[in-house]
C-alpha cells in the first residue's frame, strides 16, 4: 500500500492555497461521482441484476478516466465477493494501487472509493414496513472484505447489490463505522427505497442519537437544493448529487466539484465535512424535472399528475393506484414556507448531460469526445465555436442551449424519466 504523496496528482482545475492552522495546503478542484454500480463481474456473474453488463470495476475505472474526466468515483457494488475477487485481480494489473489514506488510484488519475449499497428494513409511517437505501464507504479492500463478510448474515444473497436486509439504519451505521466507513443515506426523496419517500418523515426518527453521524445525503435526480432545504433537519448536512449510473454513458450525469488536496478517502470525508478547506464547492444535476420519479404518476391511465397540491387520487381517471412523486412528497413533508439554504451551501448548477440533449446522438458525442477529451472538457472548458467546429451550428446551440437552461421540460413520473423539448 502507497503513502499517498508517491502519486502525482494533475488536473486541469484552478489550485488554491489555504492556510490551514500554520501549515499552507495547496488545493484541487475536482469532479467526483459517488454512486456508480456494477452490472457483472469479470466472469459474467450477476452483481446488480438491472445495470449493464458492461459496467464492471476495471471497464468503470477507465470510463472515468478516459471519456467522463471524473477523479473520484465511488462503486457501490464491492461487498459482492466476486467484485472482490476482481478488485484484486485489478491490483495485480499495475495500473492500480491502493494508498494509506484509502481508496484505489488508477493510472494516478482516478480515485476509487470501495462502496456497498445496502437495503435497510424500517417501520413506516403508521408502523407500516419501509425500506430505504444507504451507500457505505470503506477506505480499504480489507475494511470491505469484513463488512462483506458480517453482511453475508443479514442478506440472502451477498454476492448481489442492494439486497434487502434485516438492518434498520440504526442498527446499519455502527457496523459500517466498525469496519472504518462512513453512511450517507441515498436518493432520500425517491417513492420506493429512501427515507422520506418510503418510511419517514424526519431522517432524525431513524437515526435517533446517532443523527448526528449523517453528515451527508444524496439528493437523487427528482430533487435539488432548492426543494431540500425547505426541510430543516438538512440544513446541517452536506449535498451530494450522484448518477446512480446503471451503464457507462449513465456515469457523471449528475456530480460533484469538490475543493480537495488530494484524491482519496480520507480527503472526500474532510470534503463532505466541511473540515479544514475541504468542501463541495458545486453540485451538477439535472433539473429535477428530468428525473424519473419528480411528480406523482397514475399507474391505470399512465399520465403524470402536475396539480398545485400534493394528490393520491389521479384527477383524470379516479385512480388511487399512483406513484407518489418527489416533489409531492417534500410539500407534505417540509416544515418552511420557502427555500432557506445555510450559508455553506454551494450552488446547484442544473446540468443537462450530453446524451439528454435532444438531437445528440451517439455519433456527435463520439466526435467530441475523439476531439477534446473529456465529457467535462465539453460541459465545462468548450465556447461554442469550439463545439461548433467539430459537429456544427445546429448541434453547437444545441448543447449551448442546454448548458444556459435554455430549455424546456416535460416532468417525469413513475419511473418515466423527463424529456428536454
């Protein structure tokens, strides 16, 4: 294992000095996305049943670093034993190591944080059963490998993702902190598996005394800023805005800019704990609208439900079977007349990825990405004459008019995602 001063780090990103007690650190801004999964390991063997095939750790790593210019990813699928095995076959590659401060680095490029994502069982509102996700972080292949091994007797299956367990997220974040790792509570507005959509409505009633050990939380694609801190348990806690990648080209479609040292573990904890001049200093992601579950849907005549006021009977058909939506769920459950974000809070910056961008095809990505490099290259570096000189005018305004909000959009619903018009 590397101390992690025998990599060099190099991006292209603005450095900065702070100083931080008497010592002068120097900073990095990089682009980080802590939610990918895996579809299959190295052999074929089923990790989470509804990713690609495609999306193994190796296959992930070099996406990251080639096409996404993504420096910290975070794979959630690594308590399956047959990702372990591969994770160790990939050491032995040489073109990864892991280092003292944890995480894997890749080409000295890419940071790989060790995840797993874990189902917990909770009771309800109205004592009824809930089930929410939780991405677990650990710093080393060992601290993963002994989760892995204590989850094997709370799971079914362990060599799957996301199975259900017996675990409330009580009782989940004190074995995830004796094998050194850190909890951050997923999607937490979604209908189905999060903590606001599916079981409660205060994260405090789960967590209880420990609350205070949640010192982050992930958004999901249905929500932003601007609708989670209508709820004021979240004002102290950290945002993130991840992928949920389930294939490649799903990687970065929502991520972080975080104000970092260097790329590893113990930094990105600093990151989302707002310690010594480590922070998120902007999180990327879609319009709310785009994500798949932001207003509720009616599952007989198939329409999304766009009321003034929060609806479980469709107004259309009459129906009570409805898929209630993220921004539905927040009105019922916020407890501030409007938007009030502490003073830490960074900006959300809605971002519309390539492959949303109506008339982007395959192709025109291919060729941008031939010529410049990265995705964030394109997103974040490119005027449009720089764009325009490789795939035109028509396409150029396009992705332009993306980038500005320019745009506009259909909401989506019940597992439908949005469309850009």
């Amino acid at each position: 294992m590397k101390d992690k001063k025998t990599f060099l780090f190099e991006n292209n990103f603005e450095k900065k000095r702070l100083l931080v007690g008497k010592e002068e650190i120097k900073m990095n801004q990089i682009f980080a996305d802590l939610h990918v999964h895996i579809g299959r390991s190295e052999q074929g063997k089923p990790i989470k049943i509804t990713a690609a095939r495609s999306l193994n750790f190796a296959n992930i790593a070099k996406e990251c670093c080639e096409r996404k210019g993504i420096q910290i990813v975070g794979i959630i699928d690594c308590a399956s034993p047959y990702v372990i095995e591969d994770i160790e076959n990939f050491l032995k590659t040489g073109d990864a190591y892991e280092i003292e401060d944890g995480g894997i680095i890749y080409k000295d490029k890419v940071c790989i944080l060790l995840g797993a994502e874990v189902e917990t069982s909770e009771i309800g509102r109205n004592g009824n059963k809930g089930a929410a996700h939780n991405v677990c972080f650990f710093p080393h292949l060992k601290d993963i490998k002994g989760f892995s091994e204590e989850m094997s007797q709370h799971v079914k299956n362990v060599t799957l993702s996301t199975q259900r367990s017996d675990l409330s997220g009580y009782e989940l974040i004190d074995l995830v902190e004796k094998y050194n790792g850190i909890l951050i509570p997923a999607h937490i507005f979604t209908p189905h598996k999060s903590y606001y959509g599916n079981c409660v409505d205060r994260i405090e009633h789960i967590f209880k005394e420990k609350a205070n050990k949640i010192f982050a939380v992930e958004l999901g694609l249905s929500s932003d800023t601007f609708l989670a801190d209508t709820i004021s348990e979240l004002e102290g806690r950290t945002f993130l805005t991840n992928s949920d990648a389930h294939s490649l080209p799903k990687i970065a479609r929502e991520y972080n800019k975080m104000q970092v040292e260097d790329i590893s573990f113990k930094e990105v904890v600093k990151a989302l704990k707002n310690e010594e001049g480590r922070k998120i200093i902007a999180n990327y992601g879609l319009d709310p609208k785009l994500g798949k579950y932001h207003r509720t849907y009616c599952d007989d005549c198939n329409s999304t439900i766009e009321t003034k006021e929060p609806v479980s009977i469709c107004p259309k058909c009459g129906s009570v079977k409805v898929t209630f939506g993220v921004f539905d769920r927040i009105e019922l459950i916020k407890d501030k007349k409007e938007t009030k974000s502490p003073k830490t809070r960074p900006p959300y910056i809605y971002q519309i990825p390539l492959g949303f961008v109506p008339g982007v095809g395959t192709k025109q990505i291919e060729k941008l990405l031939n010529h410049f490099g990265t995705e964030m290259t394109i997103l974040h570096e490119l005027s449009k004459d720089d764009i325009e000189s490789v795939v035109g005018e028509k396409i150029a305004k396009k992705i332009i008019d993306a980038r500005e909000g320019q745009v506009k959009i259909q909401s989506g619903g019940g597992g439908v995602y949005g469309k850009v018009k």
